[in-house]
C-alpha cells in the first residue's frame, strides 16, 4: 500500500528513485492543492525519509531496550509507521510556522503521542523488531469478520447511503 501525497501539485512528476540529498534545506516549491505555490512557504524536508533521518532520530535520542523502547532502523516498512511519521512531517512542516507555541503544540500533540506509540517494545508496530534490524512481517492486520452488508445503508454508516434521486 502506497502513500498518496495530497500536497503534491497534479502536475508534478514522481520523484526521482535516488536518495535525497542530505540536508534540511529543500526548496520543493510544491503547493498543497488548492493553494497558490506563492501562499505556500517552501518545505524545509522533502520527504519522510529526510523528515526522520536529519529531525525525528536526532531529536529523540532515547535508551533503547526491550522493555521500555525500540526502534526498526527499516521503520519505512512499517505501514503504520509511515502513516504515523508522515503526519509527524506535515504537522511540523505548518506548525512551525507559529513562533510561539508551534513547537510546543507539534511535541505535545503530535511528536510525542506518535513516538509512544512507534516505540512501544509490547504494542507498537516495531514490537518484534529490534535496533540492529527488521523483523520480517511479524505483525498481522487486524482480525476482521464480514459485517452484515444492510448495516451500511444507513446514512451515518456509508457515504453511498441516503436518499436516491
């Protein structure tokens, strides 16, 4: 499953394969939808890659051990993992333009909440994995069971529901 960038201009081609360079000082010029490249400011990272690599693992510099905190060093093959880091990128990426409490809030609200749960030894998605390497697919989808089809032609179960015309 792929991440859809829903900042991307429509226009814009994928991005190359190579690595990014190093560095936060990316000048990507992309607009988010529906905005004017001129209203929007440039980003500061390119990607999640660059967002974890030169902010989020110099930023939380923490004791990893089994019981209390771990890391996959391949944290993008965590399909939660990219979710999770990539709303940390685009929260921070406009949270920091508030000089006074934009930090704070993105911490608060967003970095720490998702660092919780991206490193929880017990529950979180790199739970088998450990500092020096992937664990390869120990985590399952959800169990799921079919749900009785009538229940979504109710309006407040289904975007397809509600009166015909």
């Amino acid at each position: 499953m792929g991440i859809v960038d829903e900042w991307a201009d429509d226009a814009a081609s994928a991005p190359e394969p190579s690595s990014p360079a190093p560095g936060p000082a990316s000048k990507s010029g992309r607009a988010r939808k529906g905005k004017k490249k001129a209203d929007v400011p440039p980003l500061v990272f390119r990607n999640i890659e660059e967002f974890v690599r030169d902010y989020v693992a110099p930023t939380y510099r923490r004791k990893l051990s089994p019981s209390t905190a771990t890391w996959c060093p391949d944290w993008w093959r965590h399909e939660e993992a990219l979710q999770r880091l990539g709303a940390m990128w685009r929260t921070w990426e406009n949270l920091r333009h508030d000089p006074v409490a934009g930090l704070s809030t993105w911490f608060l609200h967003h970095g720490d909440p998702h660092m919780r749960v991206l490193m929880d030894p017990d529950t979180g998605p790199f739970a088998y994995c450990t500092p020096k390497g992937h664990a390869e697919r120990p985590l399952q989808p959800l169990p799921l069971n079919p749900a009785n089809p009538v229940l979504w032609l109710s309006p407040a179960f289904s975007a397809d529901a509600g009166p015909s015309g």
